[in-house]
C-alpha cells in the first residue's frame, strides 16, 4: 500500500498585514452558517464614554471557529508552561 502525500503548505504575507493590528477588545457573534469575530482598539472618549474601534473582522465557518478555539487553547498552554500562568483580567463590573 502506497502512502498519501500530503502537500507541503506554503503561506504567503504581505508587508501591511505582517504589521499586524493591536486589539484590546474582541466581539464575538454568529449566525447559523458564520462566526464574526470583531477586533476592536478601546480607548477612552469624551464625557466618560468608551470608544472601540473595530480594526479587523473575520468571517469564518463553525467549524474553523471550533478548530480556532481547541488551537488557542493549546497553545496558551504551551506559553504558560513556557512562561508561567496568565493572570485573568479583572473585570470592575463584577465587584
């Protein structure tokens, strides 16, 4: 029995998109066939208001929305194990 090749993947990245954007806040929302995932810079506004400014959406299936998660979770482990555990933020509200 011959054995299945599996191409090797090659990913490609342009020089804006390699700069990343920083989000400090993230929404999550879905719909039956799609997940939104929202990226969002928070800053203060004006009179006390917070302002988020989504800088990125992704629009993906359940089923890499499941494979992102089970993916981000491992490797959170790996870097805790790495550089020890991450505190959970505080959250105010809860208070």
């Amino acid at each position: 029995m011959s054995e299945v090749q599996v191409p090797e993947l090659r990913i490609d990245i342009d020089r804006e998109t390699a700069l990343g954007k920083y989000a400090n806040f993230a929404i999550f929302s879905h719909q039956k066939n799609e997940f939104y995932l929202d990226f969002a810079l928070m800053q203060p506004g004006t009179q006390g208001q917070m302002v988020a400014l989504v800088t990125s959406r992704i629009i993906t299936s359940p089923q890499h929305a499941k494979a992102l998660l089970r993916s981000l979770a491992e490797n959170i482990q790996r870097y805790e194990e790495t550089y020890g555990a991450i505190p959970e933020p505080f959250d105010g509200s809860k208070a």
